[in-house]
C-alpha cells in the first residue's frame, strides 16, 4: 500500500462572508492559480470540492507551507485554515482532479480539518504512521500555528519573500514599507525557528512519502 499526503483548505467562517459570489470567484481563481504554478507538486491537483473547500494529493511536500502561505495571501483578508492526512489510498489515483478517490490519507485530512474548525486551529494533522513519531510532528505542527495563528497579511508576505531568499531591500521595495519595518521581523529568532520548523516538517513528511520507494 502506498503513502500519500492530501490536504484539505477551508475558509475560515465563510458563513459571516457577506459578498459571497465574489469570494468565490477569488477562491476559484486562487485555486487555479496553484495548480497551474506548481503542476509538478501534484499528484492530484487542488480541486474545489464543496463550496468553501479544496483538497490536493501532493507529490512532494518540499515547500509545503510556502505555497499554503501564498495561497493565503491571495486570498486575504479572507482567512484560510489547513488538514494534513498521512496515509493510504485505496482507489485509482484520479490525475486531473482530487476527487472521487477514497482512502485513509482523505479520512486523515477530513479528520484533521474538522478538528481545525473545532479548536480554531490554522493546521491540524492526522496520520497513520508511527503513533510517536505522529505525536512529535502535530506537536510540532501546534508551535507553528501557536505563533502564525494571528499574523497581519503584511507579516506573513515578508516571511513568505524571506523563505524566497529575497533582501530586506527588495521585501521592503516589494510591500512599500521601510527597511528597519521588515528588518524588525526577520531578525527575530521566532522567524528563523519557524522557518526551520516548518522545512523540518516537509522534510519529514516526504520521508513518509518515500516509503513508497
């Protein structure tokens, strides 16, 4: 049986949303988007499921949470939240859109988004692998969302031009703001050890994916 990594995103209160039609339009469009600019990283490329939802089989998860943050920032100020499922698929691999498989990894990342709508989570994990080794990663996976959780737009566009290894010249020229503003984000050790934390997961993510090998 082999590995898989899907996730889910949701809108966050999508209910409250006044402007409903136009919302879609931008969530259509922002999915779309990501499929065509990282084509490769799929197996099975996001697809709108129901009216507030995606989900995406991935090939890799190098660069997971920087494409998620770039979604989000297409989408702001309109909120998105994330569910992780690690395990199998039992069905055909449907390669043109992420929808009618059926498998542990779907139950996984329905679990996990439920859980994230419940506890006001931006990320939740769910995963058949090694019950410790499960634990760590959610562990893990709760720090980051502990801390990214309440992020201004602004914030997270400068961490996201960070990870891209831009300058805190261009990030600044980028956003329209001045150096010492993104030069205060950056240089905080909270910065670094996200950034790390969040290349740890992907790392180990991949390597549940390359139990398939």
């Amino acid at each position: 049986m082999k590995n898989h990594f899907v996730f889910i995103g949701d809108i966050i209160q999508s209910r409250r949303i006044t402007d409903r039609a136009q919302v879609q339009r931008k969530f259509s469009q922002a999915i779309e988007k990501l499929a065509r600019k990282h084509n490769r990283l799929f197996l099975s490329p996001p697809t709108l499921t129901i009216g507030d939802e995606f989900q995406a089989v991935v090939k890799s998860t190098a660069n997971l949470f920087l494409i998620l943050h770039q979604f989000e920032v297409e989408m702001h100020p309109v909120r998105m939240r994330f569910g992780f499922g690690l395990g199998s698929i039992d069905t055909p691999l449907n390669t043109r859109a992420a929808i009618g498989m059926d498998g542990s990894a779907f139950h996984n990342a329905r679990t996990a988004i439920e859980e994230a709508r419940q506890l006001g989570k931006k990320y939740a994990l769910v995963s058949s692998i090694n019950e410790d080794q499960s634990a760590a990663l959610k562990l893990l996976l709760s720090w980051i969302d502990l801390n990214m959780q309440n992020w201004s737009n602004e914030k997270l566009q400068i961490f996201v031009w960070n990870r891209q290894g831009k300058r805190q010249r261009e990030i600044a020229a980028i956003l329209n703001i001045s150096q010492p503003a993104v030069s205060q984000h950056i240089n905080k050790p909270i910065f670094t050890l996200l950034l790390e934390s969040e290349k740890y997961l992907e790392k180990q993510f991949n390597i549940f994916l390359q139990g398939n090998k």
